[in-house]
C-alpha cells in the first residue's frame, strides 16, 4: 500500500498572499515624508533667522552712546564754569571736548549707528549734527591756541550754548530711548510669530514622526505574520517534498500488486545480507517460490483473478515467515525469501509452513467453485565466498527440480542427498 501524507496541523489553511500595500497609502507616506522634510527645512530656516536677529547689535549700544554723550556734555557744561571761575580746569575743558569729540564721531560713522540714522532715525542724526557743529570748534580753537584767553572764551561759548547742549543730549537720549522700547515691541511680536510658526512646525513633525512610527509598527507586526505564514507554509512544502520523496523510494523498492520488495530492492538487501555473512560468519537460506500451473488460471479465469490469488499467495507467505525474513517477488509467479541466521533444517521448516499455508488459501470464482493454489519451493544454504547470484540459483536449481518431480513440493539444493517435502 502506497504511504500516505500526514497532514499538517495548517494543511487546510488559506494559501499564502503576497505582501502589498494599497498605492493610495504609499503616495500619502510620500507626501507625509515629503512635507516632514520640508517642515525640518522651514524649522532650520526660522531657528537660524531669529538666532541672527538676536546676535545683530541692538539699540542697547546706540542709547549707552546717547547717554554717555548727554553725561559727557554735563561735564563739560560744569568744567567750563570752573574755567570761567579762574580754577585752572582748562586741561580737563580740553579733555571733556576731546572725549565728547570721539564719542560723536564713532556714534555717526559707526555701521550700526550710521544705518540707525539715516534710514531709521533721522532725527537723531540730525541732533548729533547739532551736537557736533558745536563740539567740533570748540575742540579744534583748544588745540590751535591752548591759552588762558582761550580757554575762557570757549568757556564762555559753551555756558552761552549751555541750554542747547542740554536740550540736544536730552532730546537724543529721549529718542533713542523711545525707539528702543519700539523696536523691542516690534522684535518681541516678530519673535512670538517666529516661535509661534516653530511650535506648529514642531508639532507637525511630532505628528508625522509618530505616524510613521505607528505605519512601522503595524509594518513590523505584518512581517513577522507574514513571516510566521511562510514558515508554515515551508514546513508544509518540506513535508510534501519529504512525503513525495517516501512515496517515490517506495515505488522504486515495492511491488505494487504484493507490497512485497520487487526484484531491484530484493536484490539489493540480498547483497547487504551477502556482505553480513561474510564479515560475521552466520547461517542464511533462500527459499524460491513458484506457484503451480498460474498461466491456466490467468487463461481461464482472467488477470483480475489471477492477480488476486498473486496477492494471496504474498499475503500468506508474510504470515507464515518471520518478520525478519526479505520476502520478494522477482516477477510473475515467481516469488524469493531470503532467512537470515537460519540454517538449512529451519528453511525446510519454513518453506513447508509456506507450502501449507498457501494449499489452505480457497480463491472465490464467478462460478462459485474456488481456486485451490498449489506451490513449488527451491531451498538453497549459504556457503563461505558465495555471492548472491550463486545462492539464487542454487534456490533456482532446487525448484526446477522440485517442479520436475511433480510440484506442490520443497527441494533442497545439495550436492549428494536430495529432502523432499510432498503433500499429504
């Protein structure tokens, strides 16, 4: 009987389906990665214009400029009274008007002060103006005449114009001051729009992250399905193929009437048997088998009778010998046995439970009269150096001789004596 496949526990379970994805959901991860790119390229952007805003030079300086210039002109207004009072300030008059000289100049040629001005405040440029067409003189009359004389009608020049340097520090300082507090307004909403803007970059870019994470995930759980899937279905291929493989090597070593091993096979464990005797010296018999006058039955009752009472007779066979015992058919009626361990007297024994067994068998016909079955045995021993060959055909031998004498009956291959088993 042919092997059948043990079924796997999966084997009724849905074939395996590709891996694919809907392509509406791989354009919307594209635009998802796209737009996160994009949304990091913003978020680099507007971190990088507000870190340049906040390291640019503010008005801070320009308002310390401013009132260190209205500190320097109440110095100078009070060193030009101690001139005028005969205290022998003028070196320090010279000094106020020197320091006052670098601290315009600076504060109009300067880059930042300078785009200040002109662009943004024109009225404090216009104020250092003033400032400077005073100053300036008065600086280059101390440096050309540094006399007592001198030194005293700048003193009196700078009290007369005491009120307008005032007014003029005090005006600059008061609007410097001013667009300072306005300028801090206006960075201070440009900042928030700037933070703002980031905050809802940032949040996308949380948004997108966390849907990709949870798309990987569930990427993550599909293939390790899919994978558990294929190995299923791989264990299930590898036990097809290994089953596949049972049932070919038992179609290349079985008779498929008889399930008994066909000649090939037969031949094959024979050798093996052959190669034991010889490395361990152990008793082995062959029996050759023929069943009596088989072509009247295939003519008379036809193939399909005749291929019964063949699986009978091998069925009979197996159950009269031992489990040990290779059993074959070599073709036709034509059947072999080969004993291991068993010496000639146990053969004889053997092939006469067979010849019994096989005289009880009672075949059905149409015309209800069954078929009897008769057999022929041939019983050959093993001997030293002996091949395989050799013993078949002593068993061969001995069966020619046992259908010569009459049939249904056991001859033993020998060289002098001749054992023969008839039927009662």
């Amino acid at each position: 009987m042919i092997p059948q496949p043990n079924p796997a526990p999966d084997q009724n379970s849905p074939a395996l389906p590709p891996l694919r994805h809907p392509r509406w959901l791989t354009v919307v991860l594209s635009i998802l990665l796209i737009s996160m790119a994009g949304l990091t390229v913003l978020a680099t952007i507007t971190l990088r214009d507000h870190a340049r805003e906040l390291a640019e030079p503010s008005l801070s300086s320009d308002f310390l400029v401013s009132y260190q210039i209205a500190t320097e002109v109440n110095l100078l207004i009070d060193t030009a009274r101690a001139v005028r009072a005969h205290d022998n300030k003028a070196t320090e008059l010279v000094l106020r008007l020197e320091v006052l000289a670098s601290l315009l100049e600076p504060a109009m040629d300067a880059p930042r002060a300078q785009a200040l001005l002109l662009e943004e405040l024109p009225q404090a440029r216009d104020l250092l103006s003033s400032l400077s067409d005073l100053i300036i003189p008065w600086y280059a009359q101390m440096q050309v005449a540094f006399t007592e004389q001198t030194d005293r009608g700048v003193a009196e020049d700078i009290l007369g114009n005491a009120g307008t340097l005032r007014s003029l520090a005090d005006r600059l300082v008061s609007l410097i001051h001013l667009e300072q507090g306005s300028m801090r307004d206006l960075n201070r909403q440009r900042l928030h729009g700037g933070f703002y803007r980031l905050e809802w970059t940032i949040a996308g870019l949380i948004t997108g992250s966390v849907v990709l994470a949870v798309w990987l995930l569930v990427l993550n759980y599909q293939s390790r399905q899919f994978g558990s899937r294929l190995a299923q279905a791989n264990a299930r291929l590898e036990s097809a193929v290994a089953q596949r493989t049972q049932e070919l090597a038992w179609l290349a070593n079985t008779d498929p009437l008889t399930e008994l091993k066909n000649r090939r096979a037969f031949m094959e464990v024979g050798e093996a048997l052959i190669m034991q005797c010889r490395r361990y010296p152990h008793p082995l018999s062959a029996l050759l088998i023929d069943i009596d006058h088989f072509k009247s039955i295939n003519d008379r009752y036809g193939h399909h009778l005749g291929d019964e009472a063949i699986r009978q007779v091998a069925d009979a066979m197996t159950a009269a010998l031992r489990e040990t015992d290779v059993t074959g058919r070599l073709g036709g009626e034509e059947f072999a046995v080969l004993m291991p361990h068993t010496d000639l007297t146990a053969a004889l024994q053997a092939a006469e439970r067979v010849r019994h067994a096989v005289a009880q068998l009672r075949i059905p016909t149409p015309s209800s009269t069954p078929i009897t079955l008769t057999i022929s045995i041939g019983v050959a021993g093993y001997e030293h150096g002996m091949s395989l060959d050799i013993l078949v055909m002593h068993a061969d031998l001995a069966l020619y001789r046992a259908k010569h004498d009459g049939r249904d009956r056991i001859r033993t291959y020998g060289a002098d004596i001749m054992t023969s088993y008839e039927a009662s």
